[in-house]
C-alpha cells in the first residue's frame, strides 16, 4: 500500500522527466564502437594496413584492409579493404564485440564508397552485420542481421549509409558483434575479380524508444526524484531499489 501510494505520487514527476529525456535519447543514441570512423592507426604519412585498429580485430590479410587519408566520410581518413583473393565466398574485414542488455532493441550502421576506377566488380559486395553473442561469445542464431548489400550499382564517388537492425537483445544476450565485411563472390564463372570499398562512422547502438514512441526502460523512484536508468534491465533496478521493478506505460503517464 505504501508502495502503491508512493509510485502514484512520483507519476507526475515521471511524466515531466519524459519530455527531457525522450529528447536526448531519441535524438542521438550512445555508439558503443570504439574508434567508429577508424582514425587509427594515423594514415596521415601514408596507408597502414592491418587495420583499422583495436578495439576492431581484422580478418583476412592485413595487406587487404588499411586506413588511408584518401577518403574519409568524417574526420580525416577511413578503412580500405579489396578482394580477398583466398577463394569465392572469402571475406575480408573486422569487427568488435561490445556488453548488451537482454530485452533492450540494437541497431546500427555504417558508410561504404567505392571511388571511379576501382568499383567493386562481378557479384563482390560489402555488407554490414550486427550479431548476438551469449555470454560465452557464442552467435546466437543462425546468421547475423544484415545490411542492404553495397554492390557495383550501389553508385560511386558517394557515401551509402548501410544500415542494420538486430531487434530485441534475448534473455541469453551479453554482447553484440558489429562487423564490416567484403566478400569475393568472383565474375560467376569461378574467377575472382577486383574493386574496393572504403567504409567509415560505424555504430551500433541500444535503440532509446520502442516502437510505441515511448521509452522502453526501467525507472528508479526516490520520494523526490525520478531516475532514468537507459542501460538498467529490471533485476539491475529491483536490486538496487526498493525490489519492485517500476515501469511506466503510456496509459499511465498521466
Ligand atoms: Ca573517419
């Protein structure tokens, strides 16, 4: 009962913290990728390949993937990766793994070019791929969420911003792979062609408003205040307060 009376009590609170914090959550999410527009290593003196650098871990060939300052969609420079050449369905790229909570919804994106006189050829592509991990690092399901595509017609000499939703983090979820990839898919016949594709500003990112345009999170109450707490699951609030979880629906923000 006193529980009750106090959670009606902080509701009027509750529904004027919404508008500050609907705003600075839905207008721009927190990136959780580090070095998201690969500016190291410093290509400022020429390529450097085995790149881009940590927390990315590359595969394939160092030599297929390396920052440069020739192109860059922010900042001063982006990744490069070409072929690979290791056989049809090869991929060469990296990726990073960042803590995600269960039941919290991910997305991201990034930006792919391919320049005038080295675009992609045959069925080559480039994809952005966003993965479930448990807390052992195993995928969860079978494939990863997956971008549009990026492929000979996909323009040139332009930014294309690829982007991918992974949905709803399930209950085994502890992380989130994020990963750019180009894959040698070759002419159709067997044979490998060439191209390549300069990618930048990654990001994966929890997703601050579900889908009725109200925030999907857990709220903390004190007797005089109202506690946003964007990363916090319901055992996370329960535990630390009054071990009730208190969420706030839309009918009830007035
Ligand atoms: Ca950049």
């Amino acid at each position: 009962m006193r529980i009750g009376t106090f959670m009606k009590a902080s509701l009027t609170v509750a529904a004027l913290a919404f508008g500050t914090a609907m705003t600075s959550s839905s207008v721009q999410a927190q990136n959780l990728l580090g070095n998201p527009s690969f500016e190291t290593p410093s290509a400022a003196a020429g390529d450097v390949s085995n790149a881009p650098g940590a927390p990315w871990a590359g595969f394939n060939q160092g030599t297929l993937r390396f920052t440069t300052a020739s192109q860059a969609h922010t900042g001063t420079q982006s990744v490069k990766t070409f072929g690979p050449f290791d056989g049809i369905g090869g991929g060469v790229g990296a990726n990073q793994v960042v803590p995600v909570v269960p039941g919290v919804s991910y997305s991201g994106s990034i930006f792919a070019r391919q320049i005038t006189g080295d675009v992609l050829a045959g069925l080559n592509f480039g994809a952005y791929q966003l993965q479930y991990l448990t807390a052992a690092s195993a995928p969860i399901g079978a494939s990863p969420f997956e971008s549009t595509h990026f492929t000979s017609s996909s323009g040139t000499d332009t930014w294309v911003q690829l982007s991918v939703n992974a949905g709803v983090a399930p209950a085994n979820a502890a992380f989130i792979r994020a990963q750019f990839v180009q894959v040698q898919l070759g002419d159709g016949n067997g044979n490998q062609v060439g191209g390549a594709i300069y990618w930048d500003d990654a990001s994966a990112a929890a997703l601050g408003v579900s889908n009725d345009g109200f925030p999907s999170r857990f709220w903390a109450c004190t007797e005089d205040e109202v506690i946003a707490m964007p990363n916090a699951s319901a055992a996370t609030v329960s535990d630390a307060f009054m071990n009730v979880p208190i969420r706030i629906n839309p009918s009830e923000r007035d």
